[in-house]
C-alpha cells in the first residue's frame, strides 16, 4: 500500500490515496488510532471519481463510529484495464439501458462474472494490506455495492466477518446459489423504486442468502436515495457484529 | 379512562391499568414527566394476558426513549363481545390453520373487517383519553401487531403522525386500496418465515401504501423471532417523527 497524498477533514478524518499493485483506492482513519480498530471495506459500483463524494460522506460516518475503512478501484474503470469481452459486454448493457429495454441474463452473466473473479482477489490483497497496518485489525467488515463481489467476499474470504450489501447492481443467476451457502451476518439495503435493480431477483437473492442472521432494509426512492438513517443503521449493525 | 392498579418497574418505569368503557388496558408512562411526551399506541393480535409480557416488554423500552406508551384489549377477546359471525369466521380460521391449510380471503374479510370497524372508534376513544392526560401530548403513533387497525388508524386519525406495523396478521385483500391512501411516514416490520404470515401480501401492501417516507425492515425468523435490534430501529423512527 503505497500512499500518494492525504487529507485532514474537521471531524478528525484522515483520508489517504494509496495505489496497490498499481490500483488505485483510498483508505479513512481517526487522525490517531487507540484501539483496535476493525476495518470495512466500502464497496461500489465502479468509478473512483465519480464515486468519491458519496463514499468519502459514507467512510467518514463509518471512521467516526468507530472503524477505518478503504476501497479500491473496480477492473475496467477509470483507465484499469479490463477485457475486450467485458467491454463489449458493457457496451451491450448501456445500449439496453438507454433504449429501456431489460439487460438480458446472458449479458448480466458476461458482464459480472469475468469481474467478479478478477475483483475478488484484488480486495482480498486489499484487505491483506490494510490489516498490516498500525492500529487496525480483528474480523473485517463489507459494505456497499457491488452486491457480486461483496456475495463472493461474504463466501470465500474468512476474515470477512458480517456484510451489508447494496442491492442495486445486476446479479448472474448462478450467485442465488452461491447465496445459499453464505453463512455471515448480512443486512440488505434495498431502494424499493431503484431504476436498475430487478426488485423480485433482489427479493429471491435475500431469500437464499443461507445466513441464519439477516435483515433487509428497502426504502421507498431510487438508486442514490438512500435516507440518511440507513447510515447509521449500517454502522449500528458493524458495531453489533465486529466489536 | 379509570385506573385500577398501578406497578413501578425499577427502570423508572410507571405501568397503569384502567378501564375505559369497560374495555381493560394499560398505560406506561415515565414516573415523573416534565417535558410534553408523545404517546406511542401499542397494537397486538388481541388477548392482554397473553401478550403482556411482549407488550410491557416493548412498552418499558418505548418509555425508555421518552415516549408514553398505552393499548387496550381487542373486541371479541378475554371476555370481550364480538358478533356470531366472527366468531363463526374465527373457529373456521383456526380449524384451517390447524389444519395446515390456507385461510380463505373470504374468511379472512368476515374475520377482520367487522373486527376493525369496532376497533378503530375504540384505539381513537382511547388517543382522546391519553391525549387529556398531563403531560402527553403532540403528535402520537401507531406501534405494532393488527396491521388492519394501524392501517386503518394511519389512515382516519390524523393525531397519528406516523407508525410503525407489524406485518403478522391476516390483511383483507381490500385494504391493498386503503393503503394507496395512507400518506405519513411507515415503518413495517417483517418476518420473513411467519407461519401465520402471507410473504408476498405483506410486500405486495408494503409497495401500495402511499405514504413517501416508508421503510420495510425484513428479518429472518418466525413470527415472534424480531430481533432486539429492531426495538431500537422503532424508537428511532418515532424520535425522528414525533419530536
């Protein structure tokens, strides 16, 4: 993790740009770390830049409950390099979104599941990373969007110890039984009006999800609707289950 | 309303029982009042007895977040006259139900609908007399179980400023319509295994009611499984809406 630059923000918030294995991220800390601190990893959809102002707003509630947290740029975005089938894939799927037409699940298969198996162990390095540094440490957390690569982080990655997902991005069939055998504490977030969410799939995917603790939360609105409170829901939630 | 015993709980909590037209019910206040406190009605399936330890539960932790709390028995329970039909509806409900097969929407309307009709003036007798009580006042909420009485109470009484419901109960399919209606802020509460419970009504009502502030919060777990993180998620909502 090598850091680039950083940032003093007025509620006692240090924000670090690092790169790791040339990826680009961001990690939040409290200005001087006391305890053990357990660190969430914040999920999105891609996109550092156009990302960052409502990730930086989420991270600095989530350092000031008590937690460090850190993301990493997705493959494909923002100049990372992705393939040409992932890319064409994509291409497909903006072309259906503008036109109003549904993503068809072999384009969503296409799309996600090449990105997914790239990302994983990308965030996993991530995690690796972050808990070597000073002051942070104990089970970890994932939180946010992406809801593929935090299903398969919540699965294969132990140290990732309860979960709150974003149901706001397209899903492969195939994750709903991958689902079944997830067994952390999940809570769901779920716009109930989201304009590129299948409701019913988001509906079934909480359905399967094996964990034998789980909640889902849907609120009325679209995608970046998401009422303040659920914030701190979230952070209650992480405090629950990492402290 | 006219009180008939009192107990002291030793969280300072001051529990009353009255009769008000001879219906039986409790209040739960602070022991001692000094700001204006909201009143929280704490609606449940029908029989006090057997309720009361999850009511007083619940009541001592509304009380607990600077609220007053107050509920009364539902007609046709413990003694309490209710027509021949339902009680005729009632018996057809339970032979189903041991039986392990559905409950007829045709049951269902002849079980609840008269059902709440005698009870909505009877929750509304019982806001008049709580609101005259010093100390209590402000705008009041819907908390709880009978989901057809909050729906109701959301919708005809405009003290109720917001509520929190239970989806648990037998919903007429008619009130689908009502719920179009109702417009102040929701919080509803699901169990997502309820034996008793119909999944895909309770979302299916979640999605009509009008209301543009509303939440689902879904929980794995029977019907008497809501985990105790949600108690708080209730109080907070009414401390957002009532004070």
């Amino acid at each position: 993790m090598h850091f680039t630059s950083e940032k003093r923000f007025d509620d006692g918030v240090l924000e670090r740009a690092f790169t790791l294995d040339e990826i680009p991220g961001f990690l939040w800390t409290p200005e001087s770390v006391t305890a053990t601190t357990p660190l969430i990893l914040m999920g999105h959809p891609g996109g550092l830049s156009r990302m960052y102002p409502r990730l930086a707003a989420r991270a600095r509630h989530t350092v000031s409950a008590g937690f460090a947290a850190a993301t990493i740029e997705l493959p494909g975005c923002e100049g990372r390099p992705c393939s040409a089938d992932s890319l064409r894939a994509r291409g497909e799927m903006q072309r259906a979104l503008a036109a109003g037409e549904p993503v068809t699940p072999e384009v969503i298969d296409r799309l996600i599941l090449p990105l997914a198996e790239q990302a994983v162990p990308e965030w996993q390095a991530l995690l690796d990373a972050g808990l070597e540094l000073p002051g942070i440490g104990g089970p970890a957390g994932y939180a946010g969007g992406f809801i593929s690569i935090g299903l398969r982080m919540a699965l294969l990655e132990p140290r990732i110890a309860a979960a709150t997902l974003f149901a706001g991005s397209f899903v492969p069939r195939s994750m709903l039984e991958e689902a079944r055998q997830v067994e952390i504490p999940l809570l769901v977030l779920l716009q109930w009006d989201d304009e590129g969410n299948d409701r019913q799939l988001a509906l079934d995917l909480f359905d399967a999800f094996g964990s034998k603790e789980k909640a889902l939360h849907a609120n009325l609105g679209g995608h970046t609707g998401v009422p303040e409170s659920e914030g701190d829901d979230v952070t209650r939630f992480f405090t629950r289950h990492l402290k």
